[in-house]
C-alpha cells in the first residue's frame, strides 16, 4: 500500500503541482510545447502503469461490498460515461486550445460540458470507487478522480489566459457540471449538432467493456446470484 500511495502523489504532484500551474510555463519557455508534451505523456504513461502495478499488489482492506443492484446501477451510469468520453474526442476546443472554435461558441457536446473527457474520468472513477470500496481501490481510483476534477479549473485558467477575448463567452455559455448551463438557461441541448456516430460509438464501447470486464481486467461486472 506504501508504494501505490507514493505514485499516487507523485502522479498528483506531476499533474496538478506542474501541469497546471506557472512552473509548465516555464518549463515549455526553456524545451518547447513539443518536447514538454512529449516528456509530460511518457512521464504520465510511466506513473501510470506503475501505478497500476502498486496497485494490483497492494494489501487492501475491504470498507464496503457492492450488492447485486448496486452493480446494475453503476453499470447503468456508466453508459452516459462512455458516450461522454466518445463524444469529448470530437471538437473538443478546451481539450485542442483552438481559439478558434472558441469564438465560435459552444457546440455539440460542449453544450452539456465543456470539459466531456475530464467528466468522463471523473465518472468513471467515482463509480468505480463506489464498485469496489476497498482501501487499495479508493487510492487508485481517488487519485485518478483528483487530477479530473482538478484538471478542469486548471484548463479554464490556461484558456482565459491564452484566449482573453474568447474565452469569457464561451465560459459564459458552457458549465463544467454537466447539463449545468442547459438548466441554468444559459444554454440548450441540440442533438443533431452530436449526430448519432459518437453517442453509438460511446454505447458499443460500454456494451463491448460490460460484457469482456471479466476477461479484460479479471472481475465481472455483474456478479450471478
């Protein structure tokens, strides 16, 4: 357990302490975006897979058990998260720092969110807590619940100072809680600007991951009986 929460801070350290605050700028000053980016993805990958490592041979403590409905409930969340995650991979401005689409104003998914990748983490992570509740899980999953919920002030701050004139629109008209804005009246749920590819790419990948949890990562999603 030691081990698995050493990466864990250390993968914190690296994405909110150095990501999002003043010392990336520095860094990018001296090596370039390129080269940052490329260190700051082999670096996370790196955390990452060792932190499943730890994480996977960590001792554990179970706090709680996921019952049979709670199972199917969190399976049933899980679809909006996937359609999320598929939709967030198309014209995501907040995720490209395109100015441009920023000027345009929200649209499509970022309508709902305008951070849909980082909530998709975000759920992901939270309802993979709740399946598991035990010591071990809450530290991995919690740790990858941090650096969503984190990262998305940290993505405002870095847009409203790269897009001065853009950004305080767009932010205007978008919220990070999803549906936010749309309930606020700040905003409205156009469909056809989301299509039908990315929502059905989103529930294919949910079906395919329900049904091969078991064979993917060695526990079912849904446990018989």
């Amino acid at each position: 357990m030691l081990l698995l929460i050493l990466v864990a801070l250390l993968w914190i350290a690296v994405h909110v302490g150095v990501s999002g605050t003043a010392l990336r700028g520095r860094v990018v000053a001296r090596t370039g975006e390129a080269m940052f980016m490329a260190a700051f993805s082999a670096v996370s990958l790196a955390l990452l897979a060792l932190m499943v490592i730890a994480w996977r041979g960590a001792e554990t403590a179970p706090l709680w058990f996921a019952q049979g409905w709670l199972r199917w409930v969190i399976a049933v969340l899980m679809l909006p998260v996937f359609v999320l995650f598929a939709c967030s991979l198309m014209g995501n401005p907040t995720a490209t720092g395109g100015g441009g689409l920023l000027a345009k104003g929200a649209h499509g998914i970022q309508r709902v969110t305008r951070h849909p990748m980082l909530c998709a983490f975000a759920g992901w992570a939270a309802l993979h807590i709740l399946g598991n509740g035990d010591t071990a899980a809450i530290v991995f999953f919690g740790t990858l619940l941090i650096t969503a919920l984190a990262g998305m002030p940290s993505i405002d701050a870095k847009m409203a100072r790269r897009h001065p004139q853009a950004w305080p629109g767009f932010a205007a008209e978008t919220s990070i809680l999803p549906f936010g804005a749309i309930l606020a009246g700040r905003n409205r749920l156009v469909l056809r600007e989301i299509g039908w590819i990315a929502p059905l790419a989103g529930l294919l990948l949910w079906a395919g991951v329900l049904h091969g949890h078991r064979i993917l990562f060695g526990v079912p999603v849904l446990i018989p009986g």
